[in-house]
C-alpha cells in the first residue's frame, strides 16, 4: 500500500470527521495570552467565534484520529467489514496540523475523535497525547474537544479533562434496544457509567476552582453527546425523553442530533433512505423549548401526531398551542412569563423586553411588531 501524504489523510479524516455533529466551542472559559506568551488564545487577538445557522462551531479543525476500527457498528461508515479507504494520523501529525493552521488564521481550535484502534484504551492514549502536547509542550490556548471513548480507563478520561475544554461521549442511538441491534459491541451501561463518571470530575474541579485559585481545570465547557436520529424504530418521543433524561442525569451541556445519512456498502438491517431533516430541526427545536422555554417531555410529546412524532410542517411549539387552545389568548399585560414563553412567535428575548416595558405602559399589538418578527404567529395568542 502507497503511503498517504498528509494532504490525502486530511481529506479522508476530515470527511470522515463531518458524521459527527457534537461540534461546539460555546460555554468554555477563555485562556489569556497577554504578554505575548501562549498560540491560539482567543482572546486578545481579534478572533471570534463562527457558527453555522444551526448552532455548529466553524472554526474548529474537525478530523478523526484515525478511520480505522475493531468495532462493526451498522450505522458507521468507518465500521470494521467497511469497504473505505483507511487513514491514519500520528498524534504529532495532528498537533503540527492544528498549529499550522491557526498560524495561518484557518482555525480557533481542534475537535478531535477517532476509530477505535488496537483497543479503548490504546486510542484514548493517542487523543490525549495530542491534547497534552499541544497544551503543554507548544503553550496552545485554543479550544479543544476531545471525543471520549466509553470503554477507556477512567484515569485516561481524567487526562482528557485536564487539557481539553469539552470532553464528549456519544449514547449513539436513543434506545436500548436500537444499540443492542445496531452496535452490539457498545453498551448503554458503559456508556452511562462513563457519562456519570465525566460529570463527577466536573462538579467536583469547578467545587475546587471556588475554593483554590491554582486548582487545574477540567473540561470548563463540560460535557455534550450525540444521538443518530433515524438509523432505528426510535420515535420523536422517544428522543426527547432520552435527551431529557440526559440533560437532567448527567448535566449535559448539549444533545446534537444527527440524521442518520446512509452509507457505502450498507447493512442489510438499516433503512434505504435518510430520515427528513427537517426531523433533525424539529428536534433541535423542541430541545430548545425544554432547556429554554420551560416545556416538559410529556409536553413535547402531547404536540406529536399521536404516533410520536413531531409534524414537519410546523415547528413544536405551535403544534402544542394548536392542540391546546384553551391556554390562548393569553393577555400580554398580565400574564406571567411562563405563559408568554408558550405564545408561538415570542422568543426568550422578546420576553424579557415585554415584561420590562409593560412595567411602564399598556402593551398594544404595534408593541409586539417591533419585539418579534413573527407577529402573525401570536397575534391570535394574544
């Protein structure tokens, strides 16, 4: 076999890399480089953050590792019986590739995951070298995400969180039972274990850092995962259930939704067509109302069609609204907020404006035009 030079293994890794969507740079704190001292601070040196429409960091290097692995996942294009061109990356290739580009402006930091090579073990050792040196031999300020694998002593996950600013660990798939029959190889009590563990060395440095100014960090913008949406029988409900039960478990910053998207090569047990993505969006949307918006799972789920799943046509919370019109018309001027954040069309922002300023004047109709773009949608909830 040739050897790849490191233009081909970038194209085959970072195409690889793009099936993952857990990607986000948000909630971290930043390191400074005043003094002259540090690479890749992002402060005090003019960068900022892009993020695509959806909420994904842009600005990050995303590749794997390596796209080999001993796992044979259904659902993963990179599984063991996959017929794609492998690539592999040194650890010391990775660090001079994230350097290299952010010299040159391209990057603010790196999101790093891999196949699982030789063992859990072995492959978590390789995405924490990369991480420390770049951390500790090169004095590298930027973001870096590291993808945990579940199955990895604890001690090399602890490793991770010193020198990364998010440490993730995807559930993969929303039920059970869809892992068992999708990734037999994985577990859902591993994975959970994991995702407990992670979050106790969380809670547990920024309880230090309040209490000791040279505490180390660990994993400052905490910890997010991914769920593969339409790769099993898994419904909208079901979803959301999960993702809430992982928000509330294991203090999540992020659930990422992925469309499942097929590949070369198929199994036999996986559907022939991708699942709308709008679906996606819809579930990124109805996430928002349960972190942001005050909605329950049970709520969520009282707007799906009766099958479990969320309509397409319109997003979650109108759907709730239509089915539950005696809430409406809600009167903008007494109201309390929890109320107004169940109007179709009034964001958290337009909210707050709203019960600042009627504590002042009557709110009219013309008010709410200039609060909301989306008059049409609450001027009959109102």
């Amino acid at each position: 076999m040739a050897q790849l030079s490191t233009r081909e293994k970038l194209a085959i890794l970072a195409d690889a890399a793009k099936y993952d969507a857990s990607c986000a740079s948000s909630g971290t704190a930043k390191r400074d480089s005043r003094g002259g001292k540090g690479v890749g601070s992002t402060e005090g040196m003019g960068i900022c953050h892009a993020y695509a429409p959806d909420g994904r960091c842009i600005s990050l290097l995303k590749i794997l590792l390596t796209n080999s692995c001993i796992f044979d996942c259904h659902y993963c294009i990179n599984r063991k019986s996959s017929n794609v061109r492998r690539a592999r990356f040194t650890a010391q290739e990775v660090v001079q590739l994230t350097l290299a580009f952010y010299k040159r402006n391209y990057i603010e930091g790196l999101f790093l995951s891999s196949g699982i090579i030789r063992s859990s073990n072995y492959t978590m050792e390789q995405l924490v070298e990369v991480a420390r040196a770049l951390r500790e031999k090169h004095d590298f300020r930027g973001y870096i995400h590291l993808k945990s694998i579940p199955d990895a002593d604890p001690e090399l996950v602890r490793q991770a969180g010193l020198h990364a600013d998010r440490v993730s660990i995807n559930v993969e798939l929303p039920t059970a039972a869809g892992l068992k029959r999708l990734a037999p190889e994985k577990s859902v009590g591993r994975i959970e274990d994991a995702m407990a563990s992670l979050k106790s060395s969380i809670v547990e440095a920024r309880d230090a850092t309040t209490r000791f100014k040279s505490a180390p960090r660990f994993a400052p913008a905490g910890q997010s995962t991914q769920m593969i949406i339409g790769a099993d029988a898994a419904s909208d409900g079901d979803i959301v259930g999960k993702a809430s039960m992982l928000y509330d478990r294991f203090a999540l910053r992020r659930v990422y939704y992925s469309a499942f998207s097929p590949i070369p090569s198929p199994s036999a047990v996986l559907p022939l067509q991708r699942p709308p993505l709008m679906r996606e969006h819809r579930l990124y949307q109805s996430d928002w109302l349960m972190r942001f918006y005050g909605f329950t799972p049970k709520e969520i789920v009282e707007a799906t069609d009766g099958d479990g799943m969320l309509p397409l046509d319109i997003d979650p919370k109108l759907a709730w609204a239509l089915k539950f019109r005696d809430r409406f018309p809600v009167d903008l001027n007494r109201a309390p907020k929890e109320d107004l954040l169940r109007v179709p069309g009034l964001g958290t922002k337009a909210v707050e404006r709203l019960l600042k300023s009627r504590r002042w004047r009557t709110i009219m109709l013309a008010d709410v035009a200039r609060l909301t773009i989306s008059l049409a949608r609450c001027a009959h909830s109102s």
